[in-house]
C-alpha cells in the first residue's frame, strides 16, 4: 500500500478539516479555530507522552507562546495520547497554552499524517501521529503545512515564531507559499 492510497497529504491555501478535541478540562476545540484576541492558530500534532523530543519542542514552544500571541497566532497542540497518559505528561511540561489529546486514526488520516505503530508496549499502547505543524487562518485556510515522518525532523520553534512575525505583518504583503500548479 502506499503512502496515497490510505492518507492524502493537505495543500497549502486549502481548507482546513474540521476536527474536534478535548483539553484536560473537558473542553472541546475545533483545531484550525483560533481563540478569541487571535486570528491565526499555529496548530501542532506531537507523538505523545513518550516521546521526549515532543516534550522538549513543546516546552520550547511554551516560551514562544507570547509572542505568537502578540502576532496574533494562537497555540493549540494534541496527540492520540489518552486523557490519562496526558495528565502524567504534564509533569514534564511547562507550558500554558491549549495541549488537548484523544487525536483519532481518521483524524490524522483527514490531517494528511504519518502515522506509526508503537516500537513496544513500554513505548505506548495505541497508533500515535508522527509529527506536523499547520498555521490555519480565521476562515480555515491552510497558510503553512509542514507534515513529517520522524520526530527530529520539524520546524524550529525560533525561526517559525520569527517567520510567523513577519508574515503578519500587512506591509510584507506576504503570500501563502507553495501554491504552484
């Protein structure tokens, strides 16, 4: 089977799928939905618990989140992680901005996701999404896309938060790349 027949990958400029999760608090969040005070949100699928790559990326992001905030980009984040495998992963986190979990197969297929099998039973019980990074506009247009198969391999947190202050910025006039056909 290929990579095609069981997942497409999501085009920059194109819409959004509509995906509800949860937060620690029993709160659903549509992804692509920015908060209210945003008009952007930088939407980040991360492995899970077990994964201390995603641990740092995340606390890393968690001290960006300001200035995303300022630019007027809200944070969301969400694995396949249960409700309780995220309770224990706060612990190693230091970060305040929305992290939900329960992310389904058929979620991550309709986000165009690699998804993997865990490597044992101590690495964690359930299929989990190998990292992406989507920055979606308030009308659910796609701005940035970034899927990726292996956990080393994503944005860095520095030069995505200064490109995203950039970009929003009205007098860079910048487009949304990669739209070639």
């Amino acid at each position: 089977m290929t990579q095609s027949e069981f997942s497409q990958k999501l085009q920059a400029n194109s819409t959004f799928p509509a995906i509800s999760v949860t937060d620690l608090h029993g709160k659903s969040h549509t992804l692509g939905q920015p908060a209210e005070g945003t008009d952007w949100q930088l939407v980040i699928i991360y492995r899970g618990k077990h994964c201390p790559i995603c641990t740092k990326f995340l606390n890393k992001l968690g001290k960006q989140k300001n200035k995303l905030v300022d630019a007027g980009v809200d944070v969301i984040a969400v694995s396949a992680d249960s409700k309780a495998q995220l309770e224990a992963h706060l612990d190693d986190l230091s970060l305040d901005f929305t992290i939900c979990y329960g992310l389904n197969e058929d979620d991550m297929k309709k986000l165009g996701l690699y998804i993997s099998d865990p490597r044992s039973p101590e690495e964690t019980d359930h299929p989990f999404a190998e990292p992406a990074t989507f920055v979606v506009e308030r009308d659910g247009r796609i701005r940035i896309v970034d899927i990726s198969n292996a956990p080393f391999s994503r944005p860095d947190i520095d030069i995505l938060v200064e490109g995203l202050q950039f970009v929003r910025k009205p007098d860079n006039d910048y487009p949304v790349r990669g739209t070639h056909q």
